[in-house]
C-alpha cells in the first residue's frame, strides 16, 4: 500500500484542484448549466482521450523505441561476430565433419529474402550435431574461448541484450563452454565421459551460434546491405566465397 501512497494523494490533489476551479467558476458566473454541460462533454470525449494516448500514440512510441533497441541489439552482435563469432565459424567448419550434411542451410545467396531465412532457420534448428574434436582441436577452442573471456562477460553486461534471449543463450553457452575446457588439466587424456560431456556443451554453443548468425545475416541484409555484401563474400561455410569482386 505504501507505494502506491504517493499517486493517491496526487490523485486526489489533482481532483480537489478541479473542484476548486470549477467551485470559482459557478462563484464568478453563476451558472452551473454551463458547468455541467462542458463536464459532461469532457467525460465523454475522455475514452477517446484515453485510446489516443494510451493506444496510438503510446504505439507509435513504443514502436519507435523497439527499433532503437533492435538497432543497438545488432551493434553489440556485429561486435561479437567481427570480434570473436566470425573466427569461431570458420573453427568449426574446418573441424565439423558432418558440415556437408546441411551446409546448403548456410550458403546464403545475394538473392535471399525473409522466406528463404526462414526455411534456412527452420532446417537449421532441426540439425543435430555430433561433433567429434581430437585432443588438440579442444585445447586450440579452449584458447581461444579463454583469450576472449573478457568480451563475453561485457556482452553478458551490456543491458541493451536483456530482451535479446537467444543470443543472450549463445553468449552463456559459450561462457560455460570456455570454463569447461580451461577447468580440465589435460584435454589430451580424457575419458570416454568426460568428453561425451564437453561435446555436448560444445554442441549446443555451435548450434545457437550458427542460428544467431543467420538472424544477424537477415537484419544485416535489410539495413546495412554494404556490410551483408562483404559478409557473404567472406562466408565461413562457402568454400567458394571470395571477397574480392568478380
């Protein structure tokens, strides 16, 4: 109750306010028809009032605001792939042997609109991965997770990603796969077990990493068609990519 206490009594300032205007209003004119008749009025203009403001106007504000958001969202992600995403693609489509399996959900083409995402992410999730990493492929990922420890705990701080969950998801998967492999004495000597268990993690990381990306390629190719131009011509999974013009 106590902290709504505050709004009551402005609420009722605000009524009383009225009353005292309306009150000095019939003292000067004497004429309380008028009174009531713009009262009336104004009592039923006031659910228009409220659709106008609370609705439309607060839409097209909120709207406005999610693009904001949605706009700096991408900024964190271009950071995150140019930094450390991007690197981290090419990683594993020199080790994934089963990439030729679904590489087509990857080879993304000039020419691709929303339909042709979205075919490509519905494949996509339905993928299972069964990586199979030797000793020194591990202790290679498990480097480079740690050297970049630092940007996954800025991005995991960064407030602008609270509403972004998936790749919130990506960045924790990531994280805890980085303290998995920096927590082992020697990846070169593990049991059947404990490695089943570090695929796993891996795994996951790897699949929420290969869909960020394609949701990132989309909002690149409706809003920064520069920076998807280089992006496709610099694809991990396209053997025949080329960044130089043809």
């Amino acid at each position: 109750m106590k902290k709504y206490y505050k709004g009551i009594l402005i609420g009722i300032g605000f009524i009383a306010l009225s009353a005292i205007l309306y009150y000095s209003h019939f003292l000067i004119f004497k004429d309380s028809h008028h009174i009531f008749l713009y009262l009336l009025g104004d009592i039923a203009f006031l659910p228009i009032e409220v659709l106008l403001v609370s609705v439309i106007f607060h839409k097209v504000i909120e709207d406005k605001d999610k693009k904001e958001r949605l706009k700096k969202v991408n900024m964190v992600l271009s950071v995150f792939f140019s930094e450390a995403g991007v690197e981290l693609m090419q990683f594993f489509s020199r080790e994934d042997q089963h990439l030729p399996d679904f590489r087509e959900f990857l080879l993304i083409k000039p020419q691709w609109d929303n339909r042709d995402y979205k075919n490509a992410l519905k494949n996509l999730k339905g993928v299972r991965h069964h990586l199979s990493f030797s000793g020194p492929c591990l202790t290679n990922l498990s480097e480079f997770l740690t050297s970049h420890r630092e940007l996954f705990l800025k991005l995991l701080e960064n407030p602008f990603l609270v509403e972004h969950e998936t790749f919130t998801d990506l960045v924790m998967s990531l994280s805890h796969a980085e303290q998995e492999l920096s927590s082992r004495k020697n990846l070169l000597t593990l049991n059947d077990n404990d490695y089943r268990h570090l695929m796993t993690d891996i795994e996951r990381a790897y699949q929420l990493l290969l869909v960020e990306w394609l949701l990132y390629m989309n909002h690149q190719r409706k809003s920064y068609p520069f920076l998807y131009s280089f992006s496709i011509r610099t694809n991990p999974f396209d053997p025949q990519a080329e960044v130089e013009i043809q």
